[in-house]
C-alpha cells in the first residue's frame, strides 16, 4: 500500500491512514487495557470501518487520524491527528492519540500531539484546538498538558463526565 507521508518529528513519521492498516490499529483497538476509556474494544470489522471513517475525514476536512511510525524503523507505534468533535453544541478541531501499549512512556504521543498542533495552527490556520479526555485518564491528561493545553470546563459527553483541554494560537 502507498505510503503517503504528513509530517515528521525528531524521531516519528505521520503517515495518512489506508486499507493496509487493519492489523496495526488492532494492537490497540483489540487491547483492552489501552481501550479502557473508550466504550469497548473494536474488532477487525469495526476497525475497518473506523478506516473508512478517517478516509472520509481527510477527504472532507483535509485532516484526520494519522499513522504514526518510527521515523528509523517504519514500526507502528500509534495513531495521532485531528478530528472534529461537537462540543455544547459547537464543533472544534481535537487532537487525538493513541499508542499502542508496548510504546507508551517514550514521550512519543507528546511529540506527535506537538507536531499536530503545529500542523493545525500553520497549515490549516486554526485558532483553537482541543481534547476531550475522560477524567480518569491521567496519560492522556498528562499528554494535554505537555502540548500546552489547559482544563478548560467539564462536559457529559458519551455519558460520562469529559474534561475539554484546549489550546490557542
Ligand atoms: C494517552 C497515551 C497516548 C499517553 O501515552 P504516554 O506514552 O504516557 O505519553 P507520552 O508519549 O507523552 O510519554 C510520556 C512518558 O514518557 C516518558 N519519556 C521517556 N522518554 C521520553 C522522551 N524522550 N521524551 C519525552 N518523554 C519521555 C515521560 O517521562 C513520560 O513518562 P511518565 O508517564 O512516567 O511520566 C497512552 O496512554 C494511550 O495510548 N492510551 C490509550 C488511548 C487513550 O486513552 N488515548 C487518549 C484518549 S483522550
């Protein structure tokens, strides 16, 4: 499959998203310590269609969930990109992560995360940019902060308390 390059960082490659990429989302979409703040694990036919669901995103906002690679070796580490999210009925850019476990505490979702805000303030002129982070994800707040987010309010969002992190330009 083409390999169609976004973005690069000291150590990672962000790559979009294509059909090939149904066995690495499943090392974390089938794994449900890193799934634990999501509604349930995703299975191989579910991971195919959130494929098609960030196909749509590119097409439609130029933007979406990217592949994050090892810049050296070419492994999946994770996904990292932006996706549209409503928020008290309002929609704003979100950066989202996620790595697959065996990768976590190498600082590489801060990197990413920091590179996608980048692309979003540079390339697509946004002013603000967002996370929506169950309260209880600690990780993903600790991620939030590094990239220069603060908590801004709580909202009931899939049922459950999420924390709005957000940054400006
Ligand atoms: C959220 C998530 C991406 C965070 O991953 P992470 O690896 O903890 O985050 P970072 O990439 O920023 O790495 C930070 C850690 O790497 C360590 N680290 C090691 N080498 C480093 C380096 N060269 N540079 C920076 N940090 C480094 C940091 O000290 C930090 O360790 P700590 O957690 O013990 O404080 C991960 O937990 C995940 O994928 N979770 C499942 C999906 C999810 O919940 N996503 C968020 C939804 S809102």
């Amino acid at each position: 499959m083409e390999s169609v390059e976004v973005l690069t960082t000291e150590r990672l490659a962000l790559r979009k998203m294509n059909k090939g990429d149904t066995a690495n989302l499943l090392e974390i979409f089938a794994d449900p310590v890193a799934m634990q703040y999501y509604p349930s694990t995703k299975d191989e036919h579910e991971t195919n269609a959130w494929i098609d669901w960030t196909l749509e995103n590119y097409a439609k906002f130029g933007a979406g969930l990217w592949i994050v690679e090892d810049k050296q070796t070419g492994e999946f580490l994770g996904q990292c990109g932006l996706v549209l999210q409503k928020v008290d009925g309002s929609i704003e850019m979100e950066i989202g992560y996620l790595f697959k476990r065996s990768v976590w505490g190498n600082g590489y979702a801060t990197e990413a995360a920091l590179a996608c805000k980048e692309y979003g303030f540079t390339e697509l002129q946004l002013s603000k940019l967002i996370s929506l982070i169950d309260v209880h994800n600690v990780p993903s707040i600790n991620v939030a902060e590094r990239v220069g987010m603060k908590r801004e309010k709580s909202v009931v969002k899939w049922d459950k308390e999420i924390a709005v992190y957000a940054v400006y330009r």
